[in-house]
C-alpha cells in the first residue's frame, strides 16, 4: 500500500530547502523513495498512515501561506499495488517496486 506526494516550492533556495525538509520530516521514518523532482512514493501501512501524512502535510503548506511563503502540494490516493512505468534510471525501479508492489516485501 502506498500514495504519491509531489510538491512544487517557491522562493529563495535557502528558503526552498527549509520547506522541502519540513515537508519531508512529515513522512520521517516511513519508506519512500523520490524518483522525480519533490515528488515521492511512500509506503504506508493503512489508509489513516496517509490521511496523517496528508493533514501534515497541508498543515505546512498553510503555516507557510501564512508567512507568504507559496507551497503547491498534489497528494494522492491510496494505491494497494501497482507497477509504474516510464523512463527513469534503471535503479530506481527496484526501488519503486519496494515500495508499490505487494510481491516485494
């Protein structure tokens, strides 16, 4: 079981970074891989792991909305399994695999 989060940030770098690893310190300790950009797999273990994630997650981006600092943040659904296709380096598909197919482990 897993979802995707992608999210775009705005500003200075040193300002970016901040956000990203706030955003990212919402999905600490879970296994995830980012295969594109901000853009991430997480591997969760129930529909409500991703609900908390989410709130989180929103939480952020409108904490930074109010200190006028833009975070455009997509979520998505919850995915039982599947098999991602496309044109990335060779291994990073093992690694989304670990993450999205239930034949993984």
């Amino acid at each position: 079981m897993h979802f995707c989060v992608t999210f775009e940030l705005f500003g200075a770098a040193a300002v970016q970074k901040e956000i990203g690893d706030e955003l990212r310190a919402q999905f600490k300790g879970k296994s995830w891989v980012r295969p594109l950009g901000e853009t991430y797999i997480i591997k969760i273990t129930s529909v409500e792991e991703r609900e908390e994630i989410r709130t989180a997650l929103v939480e952020v981006a409108q904490n930074r909305k109010a200190k006028n600092q833009r975070v455009l943040i997509l979520i998505g659904p919850v995915i039982e399994a599947g098999d991602y296709a496309g044109f990335l380096p060779k291994d990073m598909w093992g690694k989304i695999n670990l993450r999205t197919r239930t034949d993984a482990g």
